[in-house]
C-alpha cells in the first residue's frame, strides 16, 4: 500500500473515532476549539479524548483555534501539549505576536483560506514547514464541505495539505490532480453531522491505495 500521503481527520469528538483514525495509521488528528464550529468541543472532552494519546504510533495531536481568545488558546495548549496548532490566517483574534511566537517554536500549522490564484510560495507562510490551503466561507474557519478551485493552487510547490471538500470519492482525484503533501478532512467523512467509521476507512483506503 501506498503511504506518500499525509492524512488529516479533523474535528474529531468521539473516542472510536480517535481509536479507528490511530488503527488505521492517519498521520494526523485534529480537535477543533472554535466556538464558531458545530465540532466543537471543551477540556474535559478533551482529556477523554487524549487519555489514549499514549499508545505506540498515536498520530499527532492538533488543536484547531478560530475567533477563540488568546488567553483561553495559551491555557489550553499549556495544558494539554498538542503537537501542532491550527490557526487561521485573516482571523481577527489572532495578534501577530501569537502567531509569531508559535512560528518561532514551530507549533504554528496554518491553515490559509483560498479566494484567488497563488503565484507564489511566498505568499504561504514561508516560516512554517507544513500549512492547510482550504476554501473560504464567511465566518468559518473550515470544515465548511466546499472546494474551492483547484487550479488556484497548481502553482504551489511548498508543502501543504488539501483541505475544503474532500470526499472518499474526489480524493483520488485531488492527489492526481494537484500532488499535495496530503489532505485535511472533516466533513467530508461525516453522516449528517457525525463521522462516519465507513467514510473514513474508505477515504483512507483510497488514499494508501493510489
């Protein structure tokens, strides 16, 4: 089986959920904060969540933050380590001494919402080693289902992940199509609203078999 790809399950709010994604081998979990989102969760959610974050081979652990308060993204990351931390660029909470000082300590995974054609690298976050290129829908910061067009990001070289729309069925496509590092799913494995074991498991298999 293939394993070029990187994979990203997002918003993730159930423990068999968070147990499958580690059995199958994703590279990455994702537990959204956002009071803006429908996958939000609170700490004592997340301590359940994280009480298996021991196990051998455990994908990494990011926290997703929009339109949260600085001081509430300082406290909860201090108290639960994740790996990574997601923030949206354009995300009026967000002060550049934030998202600076998560650059320097290479935390920060930004995720840049697209609305018109890269030209150049540079204008994705060049500081970070990874970053999340989704589409845009007001007020939310992501997990909104919708792609944006492909073929702003054919140009693009740096390393990133495919977010906005990915479904089991299109992602074959998106991998031929565009070769990202990998691909950020949330709604795109769900079933009227909660995530679909069956979803995963195929767009997984669709991914490690390309």
């Amino acid at each position: 089986m293939g394993t070029k790809f990187q994979i990203k399950i997002c918003g993730i709010k159930d423990l068999p959920t968070l147990e499958l994604c580690h059995e199958l081998g994703v590279d990455f979990v994702g537990l959204n904060f956002s009071p803006r989102s429908p996958r939000k969760i609170d700490e004592k959610l997340a301590a359940e969540l994280l009480s298996i974050r021991h196990k051998p081979g455990f994908p990494k652990v990011v926290f997703l933050f929009f339109e949260n308060a600085t001081n509430e993204i300082l406290q909860i990351t201090k108290q639960f380590s994740p790996d990574l931390i997601q923030l949206i660029r354009g995300d009026q909470f967000v002060s550049t001494e934030l998202w600076d000082s998560l650059t320097i300590q290479k935390q920060l995974l930004p995720a840049i919402r697209i609305q018109s054609p890269i030209v150049s690298d540079e204008e994705l976050e060049p500081r970070s080693p990874l970053v999340i290129l989704d589409s845009f829908q007001k007020g939310l910061g992501g997990g909104s289902g919708h792609t944006f067009p492909w073929e702003y990001v054919t140009n693009v070289k740096r390393p990133y992940l495919l977010a906005g729309g990915i479904t089991p069925e299109n992602v074959q496509l998106a991998l031929k199509s565009l070769k990202p590092t990998g691909i950020d799913v949330a709604s795109g494995v769900e079933t009227e609203g909660k995530k679909d074991p069956n979803k995963i498991k195929e767009l997984v298999h669709n991914v490690r078999n390309l």
